[in-house]
C-alpha cells in the first residue's frame, strides 16, 4: 500500500490491488484553546474528527490503518464512508469494527435491496486470490446521509453530492478547505467508464462534477493516480465523450 499526503488534513491510501484508493480526511477540533497551528507532527488533534473514505483491500492493508492512523497524529475515525456500495468500497469496518458506515441514502438502499451481496462477492475474490482474512465483513450500523447534502467534520463540512450511473447509487466528496474530490468509480485513469442503467445518468454525474473539477487542487477517483485539476478535466471530456458514444 502507497501512503501520500494531499493536504495536512488529507492522506491517501492506495491499495495494491486495483489500486483502490481510501482518503483519510481530519477535521480540526473547534477549540481555541488546541489550534491547528501548534499541532506537533505525529501528536493527536484532541477532540479533532477523522473520517475514512472508502477502503484499502489486501488484509495487511487494512490491518495497516490504525498505526497510519496514530503515526501521522490522526485520530482514531470517528465514521466511515463509502462513495457507493460496491464491496471494494466496503472493507473499512474491517480495520475499524467499531465505527459506523455512513453512505448516500441511495447506497443504503441499495444494501438493504442486495442483503450479504458485498460478502459473498468478498468471499469470491478471496477464494480466487488466495486471500485469508481474520474475521467476516460486517457492515453493521448503516447511516443513510442525505445527498446533496453535508456532513460536519470538526470545523469543516464534507459536501455531498450525488454521483450515480456507474452504479444506481453512489456519492462525490468535496473537501472544500483541502480543495480535494472524492469521486468514487469515475475519472480514473485506469478504467474505462463502466455504466449501469441509462447512460444519461452517467452524463449528468460528469456534469454535476465539473465545476467542483474546476475548483479542486486533486480529485480522487475510486480507482488509479490521483489527478491535478487540469488533467481531470481532460478525463472527464474523454468519459463523456466515450459515453455518449455508447
């Protein structure tokens, strides 16, 4: 696993596998008495929140994000979160059993319409590689979250917005102070567009995404290198063209 920074407040994890990427993103605690300026390197924001954005893969990756955690003087996650319900997205209870699993409304619904779905295609990829894991996946506690909507981070917010059509379900993240987006299954690199339903859905997630591209130092996608504004943007017109194509 490929661990880089994007912003104090932002570390990207990147998986061997797929190169599936997790964002760990902190929220500075809304205490003057503990600014963010005199925070030590590697010692804890106290009372800061911290949320993990997807997941790693392999067992050992996963095993790895507690110590990440502590090492760079995050605090332990206060929630997960998951860009959309594919089950590459949905391991990071396995790293933090204790922690809730929130999601786009649409995403809890479609967890609720395919009981145990993200278990068993674990298991299949697990059997096919070989992979041996300590304990089953569960997802536990399932926060639907309004989108659009926001979710507050210690003094930030996370902006929600809706991102469905590579899947019927699914949300982007947009970190406003950190300028990072967080678009799940869209503009990698190293994917082709995949679509589920009318391709129009598709379209219109690249449309809902385009001016917070415009805005963003990094963008984020579920899978591959993380992309400059710039170059995201060029990544979004080829999707869309491709797309349309179809």
């Amino acid at each position: 696993m490929r661990v880089v920074s994007l912003h104090a407040d932002v570390l990207l994890a990147t998986s061997a596998i797929w190169q599936t990427n997790c964002v760990i993103v902190r929220g500075a605690a809304p205490d003057p008495d503990n600014p963010v300026e005199v925070r030590i390197a590697g010692e804890p924001d106290l009372g800061a929140e911290t949320f993990v954005i997807d997941s790693p893969v392999l067992p050992e990756e996963l095993d790895a994000l507690p110590a990440l955690l502590r090492q760079t003087g995050f605090p332990a996650p206060s929630g997960l979160l998951a860009t959309h319900a594919d089950w590459d997205h949905l391991l990071g209870r396995l790293a933090f059993p204790e922690a809730a699993l929130g999601c786009a409304i649409s995403t809890a619904q479609r967890l609720s319409a395919e009981p145990g779905a993200a278990q068993r295609e674990l298991r299949a990829f697990d059997r096919q590689f070989y992979v041996e894991r300590s304990r089953p996946l569960m997802l536990g506690s399932v926060q639907a979250l309004d989108v659009p909507g926001q979710c507050e981070i210690g003094l930030h917010e996370l902006q929600l917005h809706q991102a469905d059509g590579h899947t019927k379900d699914g949300m982007a993240i947009w970190l406003d102070w950190a300028k990072v987006l967080v678009v799940g299954d869209y503009l990698s690199k190293v994917e082709a567009p995949q679509v589920e339903g009318p391709k129009d859905a598709y379209i219109a997630t690249l449309e809902r995404l385009r001016p917070l591209v415009e805005l963003a130092e990094y963008v984020v996608p579920g899978h591959g290198p993380v992309l400059r504004g710039a170059r995201a943007l060029e990544v979004l017109e080829e999707n869309r063209a491709l797309v349309a194509g179809m």
